[in-house]
C-alpha cells in the first residue's frame, strides 16, 4: 500500500464524497490509476458503500470515435447511464495517457457521441446541483499531464499532492480550515449584487442578483479553492482577456480575448488557438454565453499547468467559463460544452462588488 495513494483515498471519500453505508460510487478512470483506484476501492467498502469501476485502457476514446458509425457513436454505456440517473456518487479520477490524444479524432464523430450523452450530463448536473448526487473530481499523476506542464512525473505528482494538502498530517482538518476561510468571502459576495473585473486587457460587468455564490472547498474538486457564482445570462458586458495557456479537447489555447454584449459573445480571438474558439462557438447557442464566474484563492497553486483542474483554482486569479451553467448557482445557461478560461489578477487587478472594492492585487482586501 502507498501511503500518499492511501492517504488521498481516505481524503476522496471520507471528506470529498463522504460514503455512507449502501451507497452506490462509480469510480471511474484510466488502467494508469489503478493503483490510487485501487485504494478508492478500498475506502468505499470500509466506508460501507457499493463500488463500481470504470477503467478506461490505452486508445480506447480513439478508437471508438474512428471506427464507429452514427448508430455506435449514439450508444450509450449502459454503466455510465444509470449512474448519472441513480448512482450516490461519482468518483473521477483523471489519468490522461496522452497529452494531445483528442487530435487524432474525427470532429463530426465527437459532436454526435457528445450529443448523445448530453441528456446524460444534464441529468448528472441537476442531480450533482440539487446534491442528490455527490462527485468529485481529481487527478492522478501521468507523463502526459506532466509533459504539459513542463515538469517531470515526479514533480508534478509533487505538485499534485502538494495542491491536495496530502503532506499534511491531516489533510482532511486543512480542507475544513479552507472551507471556513472561504464561507467569510461567499457571505460577502452573496450579499452583492453586481461585479466587476479590472485588470491588464479585462473591464467586465455582470450581475449575480438571484445567483448564488459557492465555497468550493474540497467537495466536488480535489484539489479546490475557489468562490463560484453563475452570472445573469444577459448581464455580462465588457472586454476580457484571459492570459493563461489552456488545453481544451486535447488542443492548446493562449492569449484568449473575448468581447461581450449583453451576455453574447460577440468577438473573439487568441494568440494561439483561434480556430477551436471558432468550433467550440458553433457548438450551440450556450457556448457563447457565460455559465460560470469565478475567483481561484488555492496559494499552493501558482503558476498555469495547462490543467484547468489546477489552473481555475491558481490563488490570485479569476475565471470564467463559456456554456453550461451550474444548477446549484441558480445558473440556467445550458451548453453542451463547460469551458473555464483564466485572467491573473495578481498585477494590479481589482474586483469591485456592488461599487465597492473588495479585492485587489489577487487577495481579497
């Protein structure tokens, strides 16, 4: 047994998804995980509950997606479908293979499997919003996300347990001082009505009247830190530049700019990138108009790994994200498509709510 591995199991499913007795887990994955799926195994017995597993071997989305027809691409595993509609919780754990792997895939092919799941996901996110159903999502170490993020596989699984608190004596006792950190600032927001985004390239308005901002402490993200609220779908006005590089669908976007109108994006461009911005617009109405707005407050986090798990949470920055919206915010953009893109706000930016100034530099005054 791992200790580390062991030690984020006991995290994962004791404080992240909180098993209880007779509750059915999908814990789903890579064959790259197996020893940290292993230990989740483990835990979810202790804890009482009902497991079930989900590996995914070595080119196998890759695969299904080249030599697939339509009928095949709109099937649905059976597994992941009643899970969405039934199961307690849902564990994922990534272990990507390959860096880029999704560039080798047929483009027509993906839309039509992603509509297909698309009910699917709908009903994962109602049911995750209303906490019917627990999840969460996490990251074992792989040389392709490393490869990324420039570093070895040994400092990036660093990085990784680092960003978790897993060197910790008790990581669960550290994610609950997060958590009451970070209720202070939901409380605050929560009683705000508009916000507003300064800084290099970025003056962006929008209203979170009727929204609801959360604590993300730990609970549906391993790692988190991060306050989260959806914005007035039509409210969202202004210019926003996100200079952190992002991968999205296995393809690397940097220097993204987008220009806002009444929540619709209107224009967009990026340093590098520009074109899968031009697919991912065409996805559908809801993928040009923003789900999500956010504020990364994870300080162990400090510089971009092109893995928004990571990079969304980078203490010192803001986020938002084109398409769906989340349930639990009272958000109702739908999309089939949820992407966070990232602005620094450590040089100088501020965040004003309501008029009032309430964050500047990257720290929350």
């Amino acid at each position: 047994m791992n200790p580390i591995l062991s030690k984020y199991a006991k995290l994962l499913v004791n404080y992240c998804v909180s098993i209880k007795p007779n509750e059915k887990v999908l814990i789903s994955s890579t064959t790259l995980a197996e020893d940290l799926v292993r230990e989740v195994y483990r835990e979810v017995l202790k804890a009482g509950g009902l497991p079930h597993v989900q590996l995914e071997f070595r080119d196998q989305a890759v695969i299904e997606n080249n030599e697939s027809n339509a009928d095949q691409l709109k099937y649905v595993d059976p597994l992941y479908a009643q899970a969405m509609q039934e199961f307690d919780a849902y564990i994922f754990i990534r272990a990507p293979f390959y860096s880029r792997s999704t560039q080798k895939m047929n483009g027509e092919n993906s839309k039509i499997a992603r509509l297909a799941k698309q009910p699917y996901r709908q009903r994962y996110s109602e049911r995750t919003g209303s906490l019917e159903m627990k999840r969460t999502l996490c990251e074992f170490p792989t040389a392709a996300h490393a490869q990324n993020a420039g570093m070895s596989l040994e400092d990036y699984a660093h990085f990784i347990y680092n960003a978790c608190y897993l060197f910790e004596d008790n990581p669960q006792a550290k994610w609950e001082e997060v958590s009451r950190n970070q209720q202070k600032i939901v409380d605050m927001l929560n009683t705000k009505s508009d916000v507003r985004y300064v800084g290099e390239g970025t003056d962006i308005s929008f209203s979170c009247a009727g929204r609801i901002w959360i604590n993300s402490d730990g609970k549906t993200n391993m790692p988190s830190g991060e306050v989260y609220t959806a914005p007035v779908d039509d409210s969202v006005n202004g210019t926003i530049h996100f200079a952190y590089p992002s991968m999205f669908s296995g393809e690397e976007v940097e220097g993204i700019t987008l220009t806002v109108k009444d929540g619709w994006v209107e224009s967009w461009d990026a340093k590098k990138g520009k074109l899968l911005l031009d697919r991912i617009f065409a996805i559908d109405e809801g993928a040009r108009r923003f789900g999500e707005a956010a504020i990364g407050t994870n300080m162990r986090i400090q510089e971009p790994v092109k893995n928004i798990l990571f990079d969304e949470k980078i203490g010192g920055t803001v986020h938002m994200a084109v398409g769906q919206a989340y349930i639990q915010n009272n958000g109702t953009n739908k999309s089939a498509i949820h992407w966070d893109m990232i602005a620094d706000m450590k040089q100088g930016g501020k965040i004003f709510a309501d008029g009032d100034l309430v964050y500047e530099n990257g720290k929350f005054l």
